[in-house]
C-alpha cells in the first residue's frame, strides 16, 4: 500500500494494539462474497452470473465463463475486482446466453451459484459493499487486542486508503505508471492496461493526501472549505463552515473527501482546496499528458474514512476469525493493517 512505503501510511488505532500473526496461508483464509446493488430482474438480453472462484482474479475468471457460454468476454461486465488469492462471490454480465446452460457449467476454479437474465449489463461501481470472513494465525489470546481495534474502527472510523494490491507486486503497477505519466515513456498497448496505470497513479496521491491529513489533523477533523459527502445519498457540497459541519461529521451523517486528479474533478474550496493543489503542484503530472488521457483521467472523488460494519471476532485453537462489511472500494487489507501493524 504505497505512497512510498507503508510506513508513510499512519494508522488510526495505537501502535500498541498490535496482534502478530499472518493472513492467506490458503485461499479458504479470505473469503470475499459481493453484496449487490440490486438483483436481477429475470428477463433480458443479458445474463447475470453468480459464481465463486479461487485462486483467480475476476477478469480471469469471467472471460472463462464468458469463452464456456460462447460470448464474447470483451462485451461482459462486473461490478468490481475480486482479490485472487481468495475464495469470492460475485455477480458477472454476459450478454446472449442461457440460464440453464450457465448453471450447467463445471469449470477449473469456479463455481456457478446462480444465474438470471437481465436487460442490460453490469457496471464497475454496480454494487452495494463486500462481506470479508478472514482467518488470522496468531496466538488466540490475542482475541482482546483485536477486539479492541476492530471495536475502535467500527466506532471511530478507518482512512480509506487504497491497499497494496492496488500498486502490484513490490509497487510494480505504481512504477509503470510514473514511467509513463511522469517521464514520457511508453503507455501500454491495451486500454484495460492504461486505465490500470492511471488509476494506479491517481490511488498513489490519494493515499498521500490522506497520510498527510491522517498525519495533520487526524481523520476526524473536518477542515474549511471541504468537499463533503453525504453518508446516506453520496451527495457532495462544499463545507462553508467548520462549525456546521464539524458536529454532523462527529455524528457520521457527512465525511470528507479527497482526490482522485482528473481532467473533471470537482476541488474543495479554501484550506482544502489550498492542500490538494500543494499536493497537485509537487506531485502531479504534465497538464498536456492529463488532457491526452480523456476518458481514462476524468477524475472524481473518494471517500476519506470508512467504517466496518457487522463486526465480528472470534478466537478458536488456530488463531482468530474476522467478519465484516466494508462498502464498495474499500479494502478489507487496510482494517487488517491496523490490526497486524505490519
């Protein structure tokens, strides 16, 4: 998870509530199912596929589905990414195939759960949060720490930082994206790849935003002039006063947002808006290069704190068992980060 390093990202909860212990000692230790945004409807052109797979990444997984059903994978849809080194559930979209032959499908990896027709097909973002069911090996009396942090960020709240599989492997993702955007090399030949790279690039300054505040103001603190988003619409307005916005923030009913640099982003206003172009001045990239990429930079967004929801931790002879919910884009590595302190 880099800005730089890890150790640039502060954590929300005390150094001290550490728990040593590891996580993905086999696929079955993180387990992923999607929460839709809405269900299929029955009738359609398009086909909703629900399907777990193990030890593939979504779009792996869903252009073998797709290629079993005799779609074309480049007209299939999801709704978002799912860790490879996971057991997950997802929905995926494509378009002219059966129900019954979909259910019928006996693939390497995956498992078909469900599937039903639907008018049109799946979008990235078409999807509510995620449940995380996570097994830590550690020492189990180690149950009352993790409690404690768990407990700490369901209440308080965690940064929102975009986890280190965003960046690939030791930042290599992060690396290439630099090489192209910042120093003129070469953008890679398949669109999916660019779109990879330029969002990799704009998580690389959200993240050092959100250390910078994290690190400042702590993550509770709502600051002049921020671009604020409403918890229960997702609707933004710009806060024209600390001392409105400050107790509607304490009671969760509004957060802060930050930036993810695009040709269409919308700033804050005053102080804020003053500490995302400091970050844009120093960090950003040449203004030719952003309005070349169009589409692939818009910008928008992104949400600073999160919470856990429907919490839950147990303790048996192997070490401890986690359940959550996180909402959509929010990575289940972050809260466990505040957990292992690594």
């Amino acid at each position: 998870m880099s800005t730089e390093s890890p150790d640039a990202l502060p954590y929300a909860t005390a150094k001290s509530l550490r728990v040593l212990g590891k996580i993905r000692q086999q696929p079955q230790d993180f387990q992923v199912d999607e929460i839709p945004a809405y269900e299929p409807s029955g009738s359609g052109e398009h086909l909703f596929v629900r399907f777990e797979k193990t030890a593939l990444n979504t779009p792996q997984a869903v252009a073998q589905l797709a290629r079993a059903l005799d779609c074309d994978p480049a007209q299939a849809g999801w709704a978002g990414l799912k860790d490879r080194h996971a057991v997950t559930t997802q929905w995926a979209s494509v378009q002219g195939a059966d129900p019954e032959r979909a259910r019928a499908l006996q693939l390497p990896g995956i498992r078909v759960l469900d599937a039903q027709l639907h008018p049109h097909k799946i979008r990235t973002g078409h999807l509510r949060a995620n449940r995380f069911r996570i097994r830590v090996v550690c020492d189990p009396a180690a149950l009352p720490t993790a409690a404690q942090v768990i407990d700490e960020l369901a209440r308080h709240g965690s940064p929102n930082y975009y986890g280190e599989q965003r960046f690939g492997i030791d930042d290599g993702n992060l690396e290439r994206a630099l090489l192209w955007l910042r120093d003129g090399g070469r953008p890679p030949r398949e669109r999916f790849a660019r779109k990879l790279l330029v969002s990799t690039w704009q998580s690389s300054l959200f993240n050092r935003w959100l250390a910078a505040r994290v690190q400042t103001f702590g993550l509770a603190r709502a600051l002049a002039g921020d671009l604020m988003r409403k918890e229960d619409s997702g609707g933004l307005f710009v806060s024209a006063s600390t001392e409105e916005t400050q107790p509607r923030m304490d009671a969760w009913e509004i957060s802060p947002t930050g930036p993810m640099f695009g040709t269409k982003m919308r700033w804050p206003d005053a102080d804020a808006a003053e500490r995302e172009r400091a970050l844009w001045a120093e960090h950003g990239i040449p203004e030719a290069t952003l309005s070349r990429l169009g589409a692939l930079a818009e910008g928008t967004r992104r949400v600073a704190r999160i919470r856990p929801g429907e919490t839950q931790v147990d303790a048996d002879a192997d070490g401890l068992r986690l359940s959550f919910v996180l909402p959509k884009g929010a990575y289940a590595t972050v809260i466990l980060r505040e957990l292992l302190k690594d």
